[in-house]
C-alpha cells in the first residue's frame, strides 16, 4: 500500500484534502463515539493511524504547517467531552476541592458528594471506583486541577476547556524543547511530528485529557537542559514532571553516569526539596498515609492491559489456585529496581542517545512487568523512542486500542484474545528491532 502511494505525484491539493478527511474522523471519533462501540473506536483509530502515516510520509506541506495541521487536529476536539476515559471528572473534583480550601488529599468523593460544587454530578461521573480512594495526584498536578475552578463559570464544558487548552500549551512546550533535543543530537527536527501527529497523543492527551502530556513537558525540558549541563536547572524542572507523575522518578539512577556520584546526589536533593516545597500547602498528619494508600491500592489491586504479568497470573492460578497478585505485586519493585540499577551502571549512558535508550528500556521494562498499563502510559515510551533507533513505540501507540475492547462491557471484563494480540504484535516488532532487523522504514526521519 505505501509502495502506492509512493508511486503517485503528491500535490498539495491531496495533502489538504487528506487533512480534510483527518478532521472529519477526528470529529466522528470526538464527537460521535462512544468507549462501549469497540468496533467503532477501532475502526476510526485505524483511520486516524493510516492518515497519520500518510501525512508524516507523503505530506507535501512542509514542517511548520503540519505542526498547524497538528494544532488543528487539537482544536477540533475543543468542546468535546472526553468519551474514552472518566477521570476528568476525579480532576476537576480535586481541582474544585483545592480552589474551595479543602485538601484533596483528605477526602474520599463517595463519603462527601456535596461538599463542593456539583460534587454528587463528578462522583457519578467518576464512578465509584474512582471515587473511592484518595486522590493520588502529586501537588503541581492539583494546582493545574484547580486551574478550571477558578473561572466563574463552573460548568463541566467550561472546566474541561480549559484543561484541554492547558494540554495543549503544554505539547506546544514538548515539541520546543523535543525540536531542540533533536538538533542537539544531530536527527532531523521532523521526527517530532511522529509524537504530534500520532492519534495516540492526541486522543489520549488532549481528548482524553490525560496529565502524561504537561509531565512531558517538564520531562522534556528537563533533559534539554540537564544536556546542556545546566543541571541545577534542569533538576527543578525534573522535580515538576515528578510533581505531575511519579513516575518519572525512575529515570533518576540512569543519570548516575552522566553526572557522577557527587552531581546526581545534589540533583536527587534538589528534586526532592522542590516536591517537598509543593507538598507543603496540603501538608497534614494524614497526608502520607492517604497518599501512599492509595499508591499502594493502585499497583497492588487493579488489574488491566497487563502483559508479563498476564503470563504469570495464568501459572499462578494453576499452581496456587488463587490470584497472587498481591505476591507479584510485592516482588516486582524490586525486580524494576534491579534492571533500572543494571542499566544506570551502563558507561556509555555519558552519551546522550545510550542515555536516552537507557531511560526507553528502563519504563518499557517497568511497564511490561507492571500489573496495569493504561494507554496514556505509554506517553514517555513514544516521546523517548524518538531519539534512538527504536520504533516499536509507535506500533504499542496504535495496538495499545485493543485495550478498549474492555469497555463494551459494563463490568469493565477484559478480552484477553484482543489483549494477546496487542503484546504479540509488539513483542514481534521488539525482538525484530533488537536483532536489526527492518521495520517501520516507511516512517522517515
């Protein structure tokens, strides 16, 4: 198919009538789906990828106009609610509670539906799984959920407006410091589209509304600087993302050959002083036991999109009988750590792209051993994939839709048929990459 396309003489009149029908699919898909329609949502997303591969290889329109062709795609899905995934509406309730004075991190939404504005309407919306455990959202991210509470207007469209105009500045901040993260280690700055213009990104961060993408941002600038040995600088702006999601805290140790012994203990004091310093507005004496419980309950009770640890539930029924993951939740930390310190010891991580590699194979290797992988997770994997030879992050970023296959549901039961084929077609494309062998040629940088 691509060797047809390629065949024909590409005009720009083609490339502004393939945006066109981008946008048409973009708005069946925001506007007129549903997460329960499986079929539906897959059928659009595979649109949305083939457009995608379309327009990053075949485009006639140069650099900066698919950067607005991008944008476009963002503003399209502007007043649409997010139809893919419920959590805005937790955001907007810690948000609204931080704004009214109130801690979120003290509070429970199923026993205090009214206690702010709307609240019993966010606590339907949110279900009561969500709703049932303490907020588990680091400082900074709380300040961004409160951003929307400040307008006048409290309405739900208004809220998630300006969540979404605040994701999108955000990928905005991404694609400055990704362009000049990619000059730096010499690959040409076109190979950012392949984060701005892939749906994934799109539908899960700006539709979707998910926080990875202003973590991102502060990820990204973070590594720029830390780069360009302004590591003071770049140890604040790490301690943000870590402020919007824990995880990038597993990046740490792989900093050690960069830095030296004495260099990344000041970095990890900095970072930790900053998360301190944000902390301390929602400072009380329950504040780490709700927290850290709630972290707790997360990895060691909920179960979804998971692959290794799919394998090894399946032999821990047939052996025990029983499901284990508490047990397997308890020893994969310690087996994350084990190949995160394995690939900090790693002496070329002095160089920027073994570093980059390094900091990919460290959250792939925690996110295929992890219990829950929601879509939005794979974020960092896509971002960081950019700036080395690998590419199958850009596949998990399409097959990572069979998740959905969840939702058609109303118990949320996984189809572990489509579940297998998503880590088949991934693991396949890994191992065919790590033996060098071609894929993914198409997709030119």
């Amino acid at each position: 198919m691509f060797s047809f396309f390629s065949s024909l003489k590409i005009t720009k009149l083609h490339s502004a009538l393939l945006v066109l029908w981008t946008c048409i699919v973009y708005f069946l898909f925001a506007y007129q789906t549903n997460r329960t329609d499986f079929i539906q949502v897959l059928t659009l997303y595979s649109l949305l990828f083939l457009s995608f591969g379309l327009l990053y290889n075949y485009s006639v329109f140069q650099f900066k106009t698919l950067l607005g062709v991008g944008l476009v795609f963002r503003f399209l899905l502007l007043i649409a609610l997010p139809n893919l995934s419920d959590d805005f509406y937790r955001f907007i309730w810690d948000g609204r509670a931080f704004i009214q004075g109130i801690n979120p991190y003290l509070i429970l939404p199923e026993n205090n539906p009214d206690i702010i504005q709307d609240g019993a309407l966010l606590y339907k919306g949110m279900g009561q799984m969500n709703g049932s455990h303490y907020t588990c959202y680091p400082p900074l991210n709380q300040f961004a959920f409160g951003i929307p509470a400040l307008l006048k207007n409290n309405s739900l469209l208004a809220s998630t407006i300006l969540m979404r105009l605040t994701l999108i500045i955000a990928d905005l901040i991404t694609i400055y410091y990704g362009v000049k993260l990619l000059k730096l280690f010499s690959i040409a700055p076109k190979k950012i589209l392949l984060y701005f213009l892939n749906p994934f990104i799109i539908l899960e961060l700006t539709g979707n509304l998910h926080y990875e993408g202003m973590m991102l941002a502060f990820l990204s600038a973070s590594l720029y600087y830390l780069f360009c040995q302004k590591n003071n600088l770049s140890a604040v702006l790490f301690a943000g993302a870590v402020s919007i999601k824990l995880i990038p805290l597993i990046f740490l140790p792989v900093f050690y050959k960069k830095l030296g012994l004495k260099k990344i203990i000041v970095y990890a004091m900095l970072v930790g002083l900053v998360n301190l310093l944000l902390f301390l507005p929602f400072l009380s004496q329950d504040l780490v036991t709700n927290f850290m419980s709630s972290i707790h309950l997360y990895f060691q009770n909920f179960e979804f999109n998971a692959s290794i640890y799919y394998i090894v539930r399946a032999i821990g029924y047939q052996v025990k009988g029983y499901n284990i993951i508490q047990s397997v939740g308890s020893v994969t930390p310690f087996i994350v750590i084990a190949i995160t310190l394995v690939l900090s010891l790693i002496p070329k991580n002095k160089h920027h792209k073994t570093l980059m590699t390094s900091m990919l194979w460290v959250i792939c290797s925690y996110y295929f051993l992890s219990s829950i992988v929601h879509p939005w997770y794979i974020t960092i994997p896509l971002f960081l994939s950019l700036f080395t030879r690998f590419r199958f992050p850009i596949l998990w970023s399409f097959v990572i839709i069979f998740s959905y296959s969840a939702y058609t549901n109303a118990s949320y039961q996984e189809n572990l048929w489509w579940v297998s084929l998503e880590y088949t077609l991934l693991f396949f494309c890994l191992m065919m990459e790590l033996f060098n062998w071609k894929i993914f040629s198409k997709f030119k940088t």
